[in-house]
C-alpha cells in the first residue's frame, strides 16, 4: 500500500487558502477514485481505496500546518509504511505560480510542516511534490494564508491537474519516472 498526504489547515476559513493546495490536490484525487476520507485517527481525515491495481490510503492531517509531522509519522508508525511508499503534497512559496517540483528527498526548504514532518520521521528521505503559490506579495504568514485570486486560478487549476497526473505515475511507476516526466 501507498499513502498520499496533503498538507494544509483544517477549518472552512482556510479552505481555499495557499497554503491548503496540498489538501485540494488530495480532495480531487480522492474524488476522481472515489476514495471517500472518512475515518478519523492519527491525527488525520483520511480513507483507502484502489487507483488502478494500488491499494492507496490518502490522508489529511488536522494537526494545523506546522505539525503535520506528529500526524504522518503516526500513519506511518501505525501503518508500517516505509518512506519510498509515501508521498507528501504542500505548497511552495519558492516556485512560481502553477510550477510543480518533485522530489525523492531534501531539506525542508523553509517549509514549516515539511520541517515538521522531517523531524517527526527523523528523516528527509521521503518523496515529495511542490506546488508553486508565487513569491510573497506581504508578509509570508498572510500571503499563505489568503485565498487565490481571480486571476490565479487557471494556473492553480493546471497544476492541480498536472499534480494528479504526478500521483497517478507515482503509484504506477515510481518517484523517479515522475521527476523525469514532470521536473524541468
């Protein structure tokens, strides 16, 4: 099994914010393969189901941001996943609005709940996908958690699209046939 996690803040007030392009990305891929995030436990929303032969569990943590690390090390302690079986969706501040970057490891870039999350697993060998929200135009604490702009949304809604295709090579082929298909 495989687990897909989307980072970003529970709550309706941070629904469409940047910083929970981690959890649209995962809501759609749940509504495409009808993998319905019921359950409730390790820190999580999350439920399992197939994408194509893969048995896949996708989760939500509700741990706010900048702990995501307490919820995915508890899937993973509890779930026995190891680290190449596991993919992590959030926002990056750093790429350009709509640009994706997939990674097999890494520092946490200044990324709160990746730190989290590395601290959490003890380490950064773990598969992750960016998605790019633009430079800050404020301080960074607002600018991640304002929503999209008008103008912004055909690019969010490309990457969003490009991301899914990022989850479905994953499952099907690995991390490195998708940073060589999807990276620039």
């Amino acid at each position: 099994m495989k687990a897909i996690i989307g980072l970003g803040n529970p709550g309706f007030k941070y629904r469409h914010t940047r910083h929970n392009i981690g959890f649209m990305v995962l809501d759609r891929v749940a509504k495409s393969s009808r993998i319905r995030l019921k359950n409730k436990s390790f820190g999580s929303l999350w439920g399992v189901g197939k994408i194509g032969k893969e048995e896949v569990m996708l989760a939500k943590p509700l741990t706010y941001m900048n702990l995501s690390g307490k919820a995915v090390s508890e899937i993973v302690r509890n779930k026995g996943f190891s680290l190449e079986n596991l993919l992590v969706i959030m926002d990056d501040k750093d790429l350009p609005l709509g640009k994706i970057r997939v990674r097999k490891n890494g520092t946490s870039g200044g990324h709160n709940g990746l730190r989290s999350i590395i601290e959490g697993l003890g380490t950064d060998e773990f598969p992750r996908l960016r998605i790019g929200i633009g430079p800050p135009k404020n301080m960074l604490r607002d600018y991640v958690l304002t929503p999209f702009g008008r103008g912004e949304r055909g690019g969010l809604s490309g990457a969003m699209e490009i991301s899914i295709l990022c989850v479905n090579v994953w499952i099907t082929k690995g991390i490195d046939a998708v940073m060589n298909r999807f990276n620039p």
